[in-house]
C-alpha cells in the first residue's frame, strides 16, 4: 500500500510541475502546450488510480489491483513519457504512446474484473 500510495503522490507532483510550465512556459508554442497539458491531465488522472490501487490493496488485496498498479505505472511512463519527449524536447516518440494508452485500458480492465469478483468477499467496505 506504501508504494502505491507513494508512487501515486509523486506522480500526482510531476504533473502539477510539468502542467504549470506548459502554462506558463510553453505559451509560444500551442502545439507543444497542449501536448505537454494532455500528458499532465492523463498523468494526474492515473496518479488518482494509483493512491486508489494504495487504497484497494489494503482493503481488497489481490493480483489484479498490482497488475492494475503496474499497468497505470507503465501507461503513465510510456504515454505521458512520449508525449513529455514531444512536446518538451521535441523528440520523436509518438510510436511509444499508443502502447501506454493500451497499458492505461488495461489498467483500468483489471479493476473492473478485480471488482466484479468481490461480491463473494465480505473484506472491506463496499
């Protein structure tokens, strides 16, 4: 739960940093600017998801809610990540971000299947 919580906080961190300098010090170029604020918007997103997985680890632990973790945690570094690269340094890695969208949907499957297997738990609160 530790982890993820901390991972999650941190997370959160960077996006509100890298969100401010889109807004502040990115404002000549629009492109990059918004490139750089959708990365901070699905970032802060799944930094939310993660201090939830912290939470749902302690509540209703299984494999599912780490893979979930994991997968936000590879979506945010491979999604985020190339559009962080475009728009900040104008490197080529837009090929990346398709991967990291597929791990974020995949994230988000796991804990639906995770919580679709609950109602024959009575651990946590409901």
């Amino acid at each position: 739960m530790k982890v993820w919580l901390a991972i999650g906080a941190f997370s959160g961190a960077v996006s509100v940093a890298l969100g401010a300098f889109a807004a502040h010090g990115l404002g000549d170029d629009p492109y990059a600017a918004g490139l750089v604020d959708k990365a901070a918007r699905y970032q802060m997103y799944h930094a939310l998801a993660l201090v939830a997985v912290a939470w749902l680890s302690q509540a209703w632990p299984g494999r599912l809610v780490t893979a979930a973790g994991l997968a936000f945690v590879a979506g945010t570094l491979l999604f985020c990540g190339a559009l962080y690269a475009i728009g900040l340094g104008g490197l080529r890695a837009g090929m990346v971000a398709p991967f990291g969208g597929s791990a974020f949907i995949l994230g988000w499957m796991l804990l639906a299947v995770h919580a679709l297997r609950l109602r024959h738990k009575t651990r946590g609160p409901v």
